[in-house]
C-alpha cells in the first residue's frame, strides 16, 4: 500500500463506504491521511462517574441504562434522555433537545464514551451532560482496535456523512498499519533549520498523538507534528505558485512605450487630478507595461476609490501604443456604465469605444465584430459576450477585467488567449485580506488603492426596523427636496431573480402611487433588456429619476454622485460584503451621504453583520469580519474562485506559519541549492499536489 492506493482496497472499505468518502474529494490513501482529526480527547486519564465534579470537561466511559424521550408532544422537539452507569455504579444522565434522532441511536447494553461539561441537575438530584459528544464503544472492531477508543489520547474527526469518527479512525489506523513510511521531500536544509519534524512522524503523530503528547497544543493545532502538515501544505503550494509565476515572467510580452506625448494625452484624458494612491497604481501599472513581458497585475480597492480612471489611464497607453483594449465586466449594467464612463472620457482623444453584450441582436453583434477585428474600435467594454469564439482582435494589447471574484480564473485565461500575451489588469473591490490574497491571487502582482478621492465625507449607516418605514421614507423626502437622489434595493434571493423583481415592481408600485406620487420613480431590474436598463440608467444619471428602485443588479460599479441615499430592504438576507458593495453606490460626491439597512426578522448573524456596517465603512476590516464570520469556502462561494482545496491547513488560523512558508519557497525557487532540486520539487508537486490546488498548474 502507498499513497496513491485507491481507499476501496483498505480493509472495511467496501464499495458504500467508499462512495460516501469519494464524495467528500476522499478517493486515495493520500486523500485519508490529509483528513486529520479536528480535536483530541485525553482518555487516558478517565474518570469514573463517581469521581466526577459539577464544571469540569470529562470523559467517562459508561453503559447506557435506559434511553428514551422524554414527554414533549411534539417528537421533532423532544428531550432524549438517557442514563449511564459504570463500575462505580453512580448514573449520569445525558440529555439533547430535539433529540428524536438518538431513538435510532443509543440503546440499552451499549458503551460508550462521553465527553462533555459534567453539571448538576439539584432538580432531580443527580450529574448530567447537556449536550454531551459521544461516541459508541461497541462494534464491530478487530482484535486489539478496542485500545485505540479509550485509554489514550484519541483523535476526534468530522464525520464523513454516515461514517463516525470511530470508524475513520479505525480506518486511518488501519493504513498506519500496512502502509511504508513516507519519504520526506521538504528540502532537507528547510527541515533543519526551521526544526521541524519529519514527515512520517509527523503525520502518524497528527492522527495519533504520542502518550505524553500535550493534548493543549493539539487542540489549537500548534503541536510540532501539526504545524509541521500545514506548513508543508503552504509550502509546496507557494512553490507552485512561484514556478507558475517566473514562467509567465519569461513568455514575451510587448514592451509599451511610453514616451513624452503618450504622458500628454494621458493628462488631457484626466478629468480631475488623481490621488496619491493613484498616481502609485498607475506608475506601478505604467512599469509593467513598459516590460517587455505580460503584465499579470491586481488592482484593489475600496468601492468609490476610483480604479476606473487608473484603467483608462492603462488604456491610453496601449492604445497610443497602436493596441486594443477589452474591458470585462460581470453585468450588463456595468458594462453599460462603464461603456459610458469610457466613451466620455475617451473620445476626447478620439478613440472608437464600443458596448458589445449579449443582449445586442445578431446583426449588431456582427458590426461590431467586424470593428475589433479590422482595428477600428480602439476600445470594447463587454460581458461574457466578449468570449466569444468569433469575437477576434486585430491587436489586442491589454485586458482589464472588473470584479474579479464575479467570474472564474478560468474565464480569464480564455479571453487573454483572444491576443498574443496582452497585459492583464484585474480590478476588484473586494477587499481580500493581505494574506488571502497573496494564496488566492499568487500568481499576481498586487497594486493597492488606499486612499480615496478628496471631499468624500464617511457615509453614516443607520438600522430601522419595517415599523421605523414612514420616518425612513420621510427622511427620503427631505433629501430628495434638497435636490438629491436616491435608490431602493430589494433583495435577490439566489435562486429567483423573477422573485426579486416581482418584490422590486410590488414596491415600485407602492413607492410611485402611494408614497411618493409627487417625485418620479424608476425601477431597474435583471429582466429588463439591454437598452431598457441603460435608458433608465441613463434617466438616473441625468436626475430625471429621483427615487431608483432596484434588485440588486446595481450591486457593482454603478456610478451616480449625486445619489446620496441606499435605502437596503430586508438587508438581513444578505451577505457583509453584498451590503458594503450596495453602500458604495453612495457617497461618491462631495455631499454627505446615508445608507439605511431595513430588517424585518434577524438572527444572531444578521444581527452581527448590521452591526459592523453601522459601526464601520473600511472596507477590510468588513471583508475581514465577513471572512471570520463566514470561512473561506463560502467568502469566495464557488470552486471557480480558484481558492485551493487546503485540508490541514486553515488560511485563517495559521496566517503566520503562512508567512513563513511563502518566504521559504519565494527563496527556494529563486535560488535552489541545485538545479536538480527544482526538478524534483517540480515532480513532487505534479505528483502529490496538484490535484489539490485545482487551477495551479505546474509545467
Ligand atoms: P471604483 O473604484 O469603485 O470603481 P470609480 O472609479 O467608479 O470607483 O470612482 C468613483 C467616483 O470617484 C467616480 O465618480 C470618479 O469619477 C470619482 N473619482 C475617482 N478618482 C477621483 C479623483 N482623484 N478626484 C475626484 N474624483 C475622483
Ligand atoms: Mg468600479
């Protein structure tokens, strides 16, 4: 048996077992050992009930006495009791709310551990676990498996669906047992001078801890033996992302010049002065272009931080350089908006800017085709459309791609395959944590805008309750006498944009007639077609439309400075960075600016995220809290994001050892003892890695 043997030929995994463990990503050996316990449990030192005392955390091993519900009527709600006894004959009493599920579970005659808060019931006169973890003892082990349950300090995994952490640990064990020790590939001048532990040691260590392990730093995963499967974890993939990224620096790229009446036409395109910020980006921007090799650059910042001038001053210099431009977006509408801001900034020089999206008829979309393909379109902003196989360049020199996080890594490539080795600019608003960008976006440059436009006053955020609503809309009245503008957002529940537009028109209707019958109202919405949703776009722009109901189709990008009111309905459906992005659609002008978050019903998390909007509008601090409040997986949402699969190691809890390990391998691709030591790292990482991190790949 090694690594790459398939789990079905581990004894006790039959074609069940192996299903359910193929469908959480487990199908080989390797897949197994990564799948490391979640928490330890000392029963080496078991108590017995007798000696337990009320506010300690125990482990007793007992057997189940009697096991039953307890008087709800209603079953789903039921309290499950149960009462165990050991040798020393004194009973503890375990109970779960909404227990009805343990009827199946724990029976009469069985043993089991239990793990829990030891309390006092002075009701009933005796100690009882709330909640108590459990785990049954009997089953249907091999000779001398029982010891690995009890009497040591045992390994607590994350059921994989009906697989209890007993059986996965009787599984990995089994591994442990007819498995060759593994070869340790971490180079061996690393291993030594961080001091870290073996491969193999630490890996059997990690699932079986040593009897004079210290179980307290186990538990916050900073035994040596831990750190040493997390540091690994980072390490190789920040080698493949340094490979990755010395390649790309030696594919030909075009060397922009610029020279003296590039920096001209630059200036007469500027409509204001830039800021400090963005005079960096842009000479950070501007050194890349120069480059003779692609530029593969990120550039962040806050909503209203003002990137889009930054990437036309990038456009200019391609263009003057005899380039194309594609800009990408996610939607329509901000395609649409950034179609407008580009043409009227850009035909000042007398550049042709086309909009070409999906919803353009047949005929238009060849016109437009043929206009990129000739080279007499210097500039075309588009959606997905743009992917097009039959949408072709004469001389495609940069891609700007807006709101990264909207659509795959993948999708990126595709539409850089449409030029030779165009410069790349992504620009997302999203403000990932230093740390989580430098995995997420490794293979990137990262330029930062931290600075906003002069004038801009911190948008107060308040939260109303629905009973609040006639103040809400009366403060909506004031500002809008005073000249301003506002929007209404109504959420989109994932599933049904149609849903959200029937709510949207509903309250368009009710806003229009009743409401507001003096002031005139728009309503925006997914459904509306192409031209519709940039005519009233345009109609708010233009301050025709005072009042902006919408789904949150307006969520990225759009751009009004006059409006100074978000108004967000039933703002506890959605997520922080939702609610910061529909935010920044205000507070873009000199005026002061409000955001009102409406809720009907909040739970604890909701509750939680309201508050860090009204306390807060620094965009990384929220992304911050969203990511600690939500976790990786869903901060980004989908795979396509391109966040690598990391199995022992958690970008949250081990950002030092992060740092550690991204130093060590920037220096060992860099400068590797030996040519040869590349080479087999390279392998190394093809053979055991890549499979984990997804879209990295090694040549
Ligand atoms: P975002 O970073 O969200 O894309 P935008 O590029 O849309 O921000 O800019 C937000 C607003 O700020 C726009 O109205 C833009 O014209 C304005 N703006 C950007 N930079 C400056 C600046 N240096 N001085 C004044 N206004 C600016
Ligand atoms: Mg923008």
């Amino acid at each position: 048996m090694d690594l790459a043997t398939p789990l079905t030929y581990v004894k006790g995994i039959g074609p069940a077992r192996s299903a359910l463990l193929e469908a959480k990503g487990l199908s080989v050996v390797e897949d197994l050992l990564a799948y490391v316990p979640f928490r330890y449990e000392d029963r080496s030192n078991l108590k017995t009930i007798a000696q337990l005392a009320p506010g300690e955390m125990a482990t007793v091993i007992a057997d189940v006495r009697s096991a039953s519900l307890a008087g709800f009527k209603r079953r789903s709600l039921g309290l499950f009791e149960a009462r165990f006894s050991d040798a020393s004959r004194a009973v503890l009493v375990g109970k779960w709310f909404h227990g009805g599920y343990l009827a199946n579970v724990l029976a009469e005659g069985m043993k089991v551990a239990l793990f829990g808060k030891v309390e006092f019931d002075s009701y009933a006169g005796q100690l009882a676990m709330l909640h108590p973890e459990f785990e049954i003892l009997s089953g249907d082990d091999e000779d001398g498996e029982q010891a690995l349950h009890t009497g040591r300090i045992v390994p607590i995994y994350e059921a994989v669906s009906k697989l209890t952490t007993r059986v996965l640990r009787i599984l990995t064990h089994r591994i442990f047992e007819s498995i060759e020790p593994l070869e340790d590939h971490l180079p061996a001048h690393i291993r030594q001078r961080l001091k870290l532990p073996d491969r193999w040691a630490a890996t059997r260590h990690t699932h079986f801890p040593p009897p004079a392990a210290d179980l307290r730093l186990f538990n916050q995963f900073r035994a040596p033996e831990q750190v040493r499967l997390i540091f690994d974890e980072f390490f190789w993939l920040e080698c493949a992302i340094a490979m990755k990224r010395s390649k790309a620096r030696l594919l030909p790229g075009i060397p922009f010049e610029i020279n003296e009446r590039v920096r001209e036409r630059v200036k007469a395109m500027l409509p204001f002065k830039p800021t400090g910020a963005q005079k960096r980006v842009i000479q950070q921007i501007a050194d890349d272009m120069k480059a003779p090799r692609p530029m593969h650059r990120l550039l962040q910042g806050d909503v209203g931080s003002g990137k889009t001038i930054v990437a036309a001053e990038a456009a200019v210099i391609a263009i003057e350089n005899g380039y194309q431009v594609a800009v990408f977006a996610p939607t329509e509408i901000l395609a649409a908006q950034h179609a407008y801001y580009f043409k009227q900034i850009l035909s000042k020089l007398g550049y042709v800017v086309v909009l070409l999206t999906g919803s353009f008829t047949s005929r238009e979309k060849v016109q437009l085709k043929k206009l990129l393909a000739e080279g007499l379109a210097q500039v075309v902003i588009g959606t997905h459309a743009l992917l097009e196989k039959d949408v072709t360049f004469k001389k495609l020199g940069l891609a700007i791609i807006d709101e990264q996080h909207r659509f795959g890594v993948l999708q990126r490539l595709r539409l850089v395959e449409k030029g030779l080795t165009p410069d790349v600019l992504v620009m997302t608003a999203t403000p990932i944590p230093r740390t989580l960008a430098m995995t997420l976006y490794g293979d990137l440059d990262i330029s930062i805008i931290d600075e906003l436009p002069p004038g801009r006053k911190p948008i107060i955020t308040r939260h109303a309750t629905s009973d609040d609503v006639e103040r809400v809309y009366s403060f909506l009245k004031r500002q809008i006498e005073e000249g301003r503008q506002a929007y209404v957002v109504y959420p989109v529940i994932e599933e049904s944009e149609t849903q959200a537009m029937k709510a949207a028109e509903k309250m368009y209707e009710h806003l229009s007639r009743e409401v507001f019958p003096q002031l005139s109202v728009g309503l925006l919405h997914g459904r509306l077609g192409g031209d519709q949703k940039e005519t009233v776009m345009q109609r708010f722009k233009e301050g025709q439309i005072q009042i902006l109901v919408s789904t949150t189709v307006i969520e990225v990008g759009v751009d009004v400075p006059n409006a100074t009111v978000m108004l967000v309905e039933q703002a506890e459906r959605y997520g922080l960075a939702q609610l910061h992005q529909l935010r920044g659609r205000v507070g873009r002008g000199a005026a002061q600016s409000y955001c009102v978050l409406v809720t009907e019903k909040m739970n604890d998390a909701a509750r939680e995220r309201i508050r860090t909007l009204v306390e807060s509008t620094d965009g990384f601090y929220i992304s911050e809290m969203d990511l600690k409040l939500r976790g990786p997986g869903e901060f980004f949402g989908t795979k396509q994001s391109g966040l690598p699969s990391l199995r022992v190691a958690n970008i949250l809890r081990d950002t030092e050892i992060f740092e550690v390990a991204r130093r060590e391998a920037v220096a060992f691709i860099e400068q590797p003892p030996t040519p040869g030591d590349l080479d087999r790292a390279a392998a190394y990482i093809r053979n055991h890695w890549q499979r984990r991190y997804s879209l990295v790949t090694v040549g």
